[in-house]
C-alpha cells in the first residue's frame, strides 16, 4: 500500500491487502495519534466500514480488502484520529444490550450509566404498571432501555435540547417503544409538572461535571454537548436538588427517585444529605460493578 505506518492515510489499498494488513495499518495510525485503546478500535472501524460481525470479519481475516472499503476505513480512521469520539464516528452506541443511534446532538450513553437503569428496575419489580421518568433524557439511553425491559411501563422522557429529543425519538422508534415513550421538551421536571404526570419513580443523570474541571477532561468528552456534560454551578450537584425538589410533586407516595453521581469527585455524600434536607426517606448509595460510588437512591413517603 502507499506509505508506511506513522506516514499517514494512504488514498487506497495496495492490491492484495489484506483484512489483517488493513487492520494492523489502523491500529498504528490509532496509536500514534494518542489513542489509548486503538487495537479494539481499529478493529471496530474495520468492522463498521466492511459491515461484518466480529465472527465475519475473523473469517475472512485473510482475504483482500476491497478498494471501496478501504476508502471508507481510512475516512473512519482520520476522524478518530482527529480526536472525534469514537460512537460518534460509527454513529451508534450499545447500551443495556440495545443499539442505540447518538451522534454530536447528545451525549455518548457510558457503561456505568446502566447500573442507573438496573437499580430503577430493581426498586420497582413489583409494580405491577409503571411509570417512570427520566431526567435529560439525551439519545433515550435510559428511557428506552426502562421501556424495552418492562413493555408494560409507562415512560415520560424530558429535555431542555429539541435536538436530542429527536435522537431519542429515533432510538424509541428503533426498539419500538415510541407508543409508551413520552419525549417532553422543557426544564427538568417543569414540564411534567404542568401536564400532572405521577410517577412511580424518577430517574436522571444529570451533568456533574464542575466547571473547574474542564482542564482535566479528554477532547472526546470536550467535543460532547456542553450542556449535558457540565453542571450549572461549581458543586456539580445543582441539577440533583432542583430535580429531586420538583420530584416531590411528581413522585407517587412511596415512589423512588435514582440519580447517577461522580465518584471522581465524591458527590454522593452530598447527593443523599440533600435528599434527606427535603424529606426524601432513607437515602441509599449504589456501588457499580467496579466498587465505586455510581448512585443515590431515596423513597418519597
């Protein structure tokens, strides 16, 4: 192929390249350009441009690449390489096992934010109907996997950004869940509040990061919307208490409300006392999977 490792991206493949070549190519153009993971992410770039399965593209390791795939691997690879987070680049990021659409419009579903989702479903398994409601609702990631994991519920999504409203409406529609998925554009819960929705619990993870923190964050949650990474004040937990204060008008007697918080920066402790200052009953720290404080749990009585 044209140029080396370290030199660039070549303008098409040498005849006879094959998946292997093209893949190792890619994870060293990764690499020099700082990222961290760059042999899984070569490889799932590979896949995205061959539209192949890992299983497919591992049987056909050997094979020629084609020029027109190659074409479209290399575009891939100068976008990561610019620092474009990597499900933006695809287009699409799993959450809660669901494919889900996301692109600069909203913010990239992470991992941790599914042990949100499992503790909701956790506090309410025996409700028999439920409703639930998510806070800056983003792509959906949270609402639709609620939707998807209990087709009787009831779920009411709200956001500030019309924008990401729209993916949400895309990713609802995905997983067919758009008939019991109710998208509200407006503040919080303020919304809800003038349609007289109650709910039996409410979730949200809201933006924590505090601004004095930008300093210490990568290009690729930089590149991410403003408004859903940082929050409003320097605590990072100002979103919380406005939530969790008009969560009492919505919350059913005995309802729970969930957040997601920053272990990073130690928010929890804060998180619980503020529930209790407004009367919620007993709050409750959630670990994740990997022992770190991920969220605050209450009952309203």
């Amino acid at each position: 192929m044209e140029g080396r490792v370290g030199e660039g991206l070549p303008g098409r493949a040498e005849r006879g390249l094959t998946l292997r070549q093209a893949y190792l190519w890619g994870r060293e153009h990764l690499a020099a350009s700082g990222i961290q993971e760059c042999g899984l992410e070569a490889e799932v770039l590979l896949r995205h441009a061959l539209g192949l399965d890992r299983a497919q593209l591992y049987a056909r390791w050997h094979s020629p690449l084609p020029a027109e795939a190659w074409q479209r691997y290399t575009d891939l690879l100068e976008r990561r390489a610019a620092r474009r987070p990597l499900a933006y680049v695809v287009g699409e990021r799993e959450f809660f096992g669901l494919r889900l659409v996301v692109d600069e419009r909203v913010l990239i579903p992470r991992p941790e934010t599914e042990r949100l989702v499992e503790v909701v479903l956790e506090l309410t398994r025996d409700v028999p109907e439920p409703v639930y409601v998510d806070v800056g609702t983003g792509s959906g990631a949270v609402a639709v996997a609620l939707a998807v994991q209990r087709p009787e519920a009831t779920v009411y999504a709200t956001d500030l950004s019309s924008d990401a409203l729209a993916v949400a409406e895309e990713n609802a529609r995905r997983h067919r869940v758009h008939h019991r998925l109710h998208l509200v554009e407006g503040d919080a819960l303020v919304p809800l509040l003038r349609l007289g929705v109650r709910a039996h619990a409410v979730a949200s993870n809201p933006p924590y990061v505090p601004p004095s923190a930008r300093a210490e964050l990568p290009p690729e949650v930089l590149a991410e919307p403003e408004l859903a990474v940082f929050a409003p004040g320097p605590r990072g937990v100002e979103l919380h208490e406005r939530i969790a204060d008009q969560a009492r008008t919505v919350l059913l007697p005995g309802g729970w409300i969930a957040f997601e918080v920053a272990a990073k920066w130690e928010q929890a402790a804060s998180v619980a006392a503020l529930l209790s200052a407004l009367g919620y009953g007993e709050p409750q720290v959630v670990r994740d999977w990997s022992g770190l404080e991920r969220a605050v749990v209450a009952r309203w009585p």
